[in-house]
C-alpha cells in the first residue's frame, strides 16, 4: 500500500472515533501540530488515542469528505471537511470543521502530522 491509499484508507475508516482501529495507522513515535481554532495544540501517540476515545462518547458517526488529496514519496496533504452525528441527535449531519494536513508516512504507519483546522 503506498503513502496515499493509507491516508484515504485512515480517513475512510472509523478511526477518527475508534482508539482500536487509529492504533492500526499510528506509528509508535507518532506526532502531530495542529493550529486549531483555540491555539496551537500537540498530540502524540497516547494523546491522539485518548481524543479519539472522548470523540466517541459524544458523537454518533463521522464523514470525512475529502476535497483534495497529494502525494508525493512518503508526503500526503489533504483538505477535507469533517462532519458528524451527535448521540442527541444522530439523523442530523452537523459539520464540524474545515482541515488541511500534511501526513509523513514511516514504515507504512502515519508518523507526522502538521494540521490546521477552522470551524464552520
């Protein structure tokens, strides 16, 4: 599997809400930057997990819908949109949020992450 079809297969999957299935993407030194609405946050390995726990308890579901996606060598940038389905309300699609991010990819894992995110 190259750099691209693991980052479409990350964000196809339930991995943004599931600890076990985000385990399977991750390198073990994994990290990421994110420039987030509320400031600059970093998250490693554990960090990430444990989001991806938290975002299971609120939300239903979530749907990546992907703008635009490049590769080159062990590099992958993609704009997306993510929306999701609250557990008070799961048959209304909310979104979320706007994303750029640049994945490197080690050993077929996700190993960096530099990401910006905007709210609707």
């Amino acid at each position: 599997m190259n750099a691209k079809e693991l980052v479409l297969d990350f964000y196809n999957s339930d991995a943004l809400y599931n600890k076990n299935t985000m385990e399977v993407f991750l390198h073990p030194d994994f990290s990421l930057e994110w420039n987030s609405s509320k400031g600059l946050i970093r998250k490693d390995r554990e960090g990430l997990l444990q989001l991806a726990e938290e975002l299971k308890v609120g939300y239903e579901a979530f749907v990546v819908q992907i703008h635009q996606i490049l590769a080159e060598d062990n590099l992958v940038s993609v704009h997306y949109t993510h929306f999701g389905t609250t557990i008070e309300n799961p048959v209304q699609i909310n979104r979320l949020a706007y994303f750029f991010v640049i994945w490197e990819i080690k050993d077929g894992k996700l190993f960096r992450g530099y990401q910006m995110s905007q709210l609707p």
